[in-house]
C-alpha cells in the first residue's frame, strides 16, 4: 500500500512538473491600487522568470470586470489568478470560479490572521486578503485649514454647509461604494437589511456633492485642480495623493469604517498551477507586504510584514494595523445578493 501511495505522489509531482514546463506565460488580474501593477512587476516578475522561466502578464482591472472576463473564458480560462475585491470573490467562488488553495504550497500565507481568510464550505481557503482597506473621508489639509473649516470627524460631516460643491463620493459600481452606501444606511437605523436610510442619507447629501466617481484617477484630477477638497474613498488614496503633492489625509470616522479588503484567487481550471503558488508565495512574503505598504499605502494583513516598516513610515500610512479594531464588517453576502438593485436605484434616483 505504501508503494502505491509512493507511486500517486510522485505520478502528481510529475504531472505538475510536466504541466508547468508546458507553461511558458501566466496571465493574472490585479486590483486597481496605486503602483500595484509597478510593484508586482518590479518583485515578483523576474523571481519567476528565473525560477519557472514563465513570462508574468499582470493587467489591472476592476472586480466586476474580472469575473465577467473569467466566466466569458468558460471551462479553460486563461487567467491563473484574480485579485478582486474580497466581497466580489465570495460571490466569485460561489459562483464555481475559484479552487482550494493549498498554504502548504505557499508556506508564506500561514502568516495571515484567521479574518483574512475566507474558506468555501467545506473549510477550504479560497480568498486570501491581500491588503487591509477602511473606506472613510480623505481631505485635503490645505485647502482646509485655508477656508477655517475643522476636519471632518464624523459621517455627519459630510453634510456640513462649508462643504458645499467640494465633496465628492464613490458610486456604488465601486465596491468602495457600496460599502460607504451601507455604512450611510447603518448611521441612520438601517443596513444591509433596509438600504433606504442609505438612499435617504446620501440624498441629503447632493447640495454638497461636485462629483460621482467610480475611478479613483478621476477623483485624483479633480483634488490637483483643486475642485475637490475632500471625499469618501479607501485608506490608501491619500498617502498616494501625498506622494504626488497633494496634502490629502484620511480620517476614519468615529462611527466607523467599513473594511472592504483587496483578495486573491486561483482561478479553477487555469493553467500554470506550480507558477502560480510561487506567485502566491512571493506576494505573501514579508518583503513585497512591506513594499506594498511603502508604495501603495495599503496595510498589510500579514502581522509579521509590519516589523519591516520603521515607526515614520508607520505614521505615514492612512490605516495602520492599530486601527484595525475600528474598523466595520458587514455581511457581503446579503449586500451581493442586492447590490444589482441598488445600482440600478442608484442611477435612477442619484446620477
């Protein structure tokens, strides 16, 4: 019996070396973050290149895309990995799109708290956090402080008179969106349950809002020409806005901030399996966590990345692993299963 099991081993090592020699290019969707597509490229693309000899092909793109392109490929999709938004990959994985992920073959995942890892229903991971993202209120410091106005401190704040024509919002397309949409609905009685209150709030709202965003490079105009001096956005905007000269910090409300953290997947049936748990492995590791962190602004999920970051370029992140108890989950499950509807609200009552 022992030599029969020797025998399936090794027949799957070998299946798996054979598969990978086979794979010459590996195409993986990133998040939408600042330098992300940059970092991986930088990092992780030549350690595969001379371990595997695979060409890394990274496209950033957002998570609704991501599952309609997937799907579209049918049984033999062609992406070997999906970093989407957490909430969009529950769906995803629901969906039959994702396969287990095994830490055993990306030793560095184990280094990951419990919440950052969502499991299908037979316990198995299938949506690792990639990062840790609060969604909140960024403002601009300057133009602040050069009209008296006090920085904001409350959700509440966004109704404030001297605001008017200088706010801007996510729509609810973003998953930032939906989540700043339900935070509203919570703040006023309701929730994932009973959206109105959101609806309601965000109405309330409109005398103050100069745009609707779905993009972040669209807010990223409109806060360098000055029209925007503050909006609901994540964490990791405003120290990238900072970097490129613009005073921008961001606030976590003292209600709360919803938590909606960037993910990542196998994709079931793609191609480039050993590839691809390199891949996994390098992300995960210390040194690209702490990257991230210094160019991209987005905290880290994994403890043991922190101790890589000096106390100056703790301070500079918009949300850091001690705000992490301020943050808010909600059920995305029920919020998927009407989000389609709230968009649809979204356009026919909002924009």
């Amino acid at each position: 019996m022992a030599a029969i099991v020797g025998l399936g081993i090794s027949c799957l090592a070998v299946n798996q070396l054979q598969a990978q020699e086979a794979c010459t290019s590996m195409q993986v969707f990133l998040g939408i973050a600042p330098n992300h597509r940059e970092n991986v490229m930088e990092y992780i693309a030549p350690k595969l290149k001379e371990k595997y000899n695979v060409e890394l092909v990274a496209e950033a793109i957002g998570s609704a895309n991501m599952v309609e392109r997937i799907t579209a490929q049918g049984a033999n999709p062609r992406i070997s990995i999906a970093q989407w938004d957490v909430p969009i990959g529950l769906t995803a994985c629901e969906q039959g799109l994702c396969k287990p992920i095994d830490a055993n073959r990306a030793p560095n995942t184990k280094n990951l708290a419990d919440w950052a890892v969502t499991k299908d229903k037979d316990g198995n991971p299938n949506v690792l956090a990639t990062n840790v993202l609060g969604v909140g209120i960024i403002y601009d410091e300057e133009q602040f402080k050069k009209n008296n106005m006090a920085p904001p401190k409350s959700w509440t704040d966004l109704n404030r008179p001297d605001m008017k024509g200088r706010l801007a919002i996510t729509a609810p397309q973003s998953t930032m969106g939906t989540a700043a949409l339900v935070m509203l609905a919570k703040n006023n009685g309701g929730g994932e349950a009973n959206i109105d209150p959101g609806f309601d709030a965000t109405k309330k709202l409109l005398p103050n809002i100069h745009t609707v965003f779905t993009w972040t490079s669209e807010l990223s105009n409109l806060m360098q020409l000055g029209e925007v001096w503050a909006a609901v956005t994540s964490s990791n905007i405003a120290p990238a806005l900072r970097a490129q000269g613009i005073p921008m910090k961001f606030v976590i409300p003292q209600e709360g901030s919803p938590t909606v953290n960037g993910g990542l997947s196998l994709v079931k049936g793609a191609p480039c399996e050993e590839a691809a748990y390199e891949y996994i492995n390098l992300y995960y590791s210390d040194e690209f966590q702490a990257l991230r962190m210094r160019k991209g602004a987005t905290a880290s999920p994994s403890a043991s990345a922190w101790s890589k970051l000096t106390p100056e370029e703790q301070a500079g992140m918009g949300l850091t692993a001690n705000d992490f108890s301020k943050l808010v989950n909600f059920d995305w499950r029920a919020i998927n299963a009407a989000r389609p509807g709230w968009i649809e609200r979204w356009q026919r009552e909002v924009r």
